[in-house]
C-alpha cells in the first residue's frame, strides 16, 4: 500500500477537481463550516491563495495514486505551538486508510512542526467524528449548541500511539510506503 500525502499547490488540475468532488460531497458537506457547494472557479482560486499562507497546510490523501481524500492543518501558531486538524475521505475509503492517515499526520504534525497543543472543533452532533477522537486522545475542553471543541497534547499523543489500538495496528503501518509531497 502506497499512501501520499500531495500539498494542494502542487496537485494537477484533475485531482484539485477529484478533491473538489469529494469536498462537495453532502455527507461532507453537511460537517464542514462551509455547507453550500463550492464552485470550481472559487476552488481553484483558493488553492492558488494557499502558496502565500504559512499557517496552514492542505495535503491530497492519495491511495496507491488515487485520491480518496484530505487532510489539514490550520491555524498555525509557531509562538505558542498549537494547530488545529482535520480530515475527510470518500465514503468507499477503508476506514484503516484514515486511521493510518491520521497517524502520519499526528507524527507530522507533532515531531516537524512541533506543536505542542493540536485543536480541533467537531459538529457535536456527529458522533462517529467525535468517538474516532475521543480514541485518538482528545479532551473535550468546550461545547455549544453546535460544536463540540477538544485538544490534545504532543504528550497525549506519545501516550495513545503506544496504546493498544496503535499497538495491533504497528505491523501494518510499518508496511505501508508513506510520503509527503509539499511543494512550496
């Protein structure tokens, strides 16, 4: 199994459509702040904005070249140390593929950009988001009528990747033939 992390700068115009396709998916849809389907035009302007940014990243999840998803970073602050997260995948993507993409995104994330305290803000009403979190080792530390608001720390992380979970799962994370592609 190949899996590629592919800055969205550097992606061809195809898979900025393919992520595009899978962004404006309504079960995605549904869970993002943005709700309305975004237009091609307005897509691909905004990854062109991304080249300028250096608080965040948007990386393509590609699957032995096929694009079956994204993941990201945001929110950079290089001062204080934290980010915040996030994913989403095709409906047909192996739920290991996530689990494993989040992995080398948490490894990322905390060993090369060395943050300390990772963030992220979940519809509260999507509690397959919110148990896939809770697993990972993320603390609520607020809620509203809408968002459930939690953070984990680099600590926590070192912590839940040599829990059991990560443990069953090492031999086939080992295997898989993983890079990131950043561009810029």
């Amino acid at each position: 199994m190949n899996l590629e992390f592919k800055n969205f700068s550097i992606l061809s115009r195809q898979e900025q459509v393919e992520i595009l396709d899978i962004r404006n998916m309504d079960y995605i849809r549904d869970q993002m702040t943005t709700k309305e389907v975004i237009r091609l035009d307005n897509h691909l302007e905004w990854i062109k904005s991304l080249s300028s940014k250096s608080d965040c990243h948007y990386f393509a999840v590609l699957l032995n070249s096929q694009v079956v998803g994204a993941v990201y970073i945001t929110d950079i602050d290089k001062h204080n140390h934290t980010s915040y997260w996030g994913l989403y995948f095709t409906n047909k993507t192996n739920p290991l593929v996530s689990t494993f993409s989040t992995y080398y995104l948490f490894e990322y994330i905390f060993k090369d950009l060395k943050v300390c305290t990772l963030y992220l803000e979940v519809q509260s009403s999507n509690k397959k988001a919110l148990n896939f979190d809770t697993s990972l080792g993320f603390k609520e530390y607020n809620s509203d009528n809408e968002y459930t608001y939690m953070s984990m720390t680099s600590d926590k992380w070192k912590d839940t990747k040599n829990s059991k979970l990560f443990t069953i799962l090492k031999h086939k994370i080992n295997k898989i033939k993983f890079k990131i592609i950043k561009g810029r």
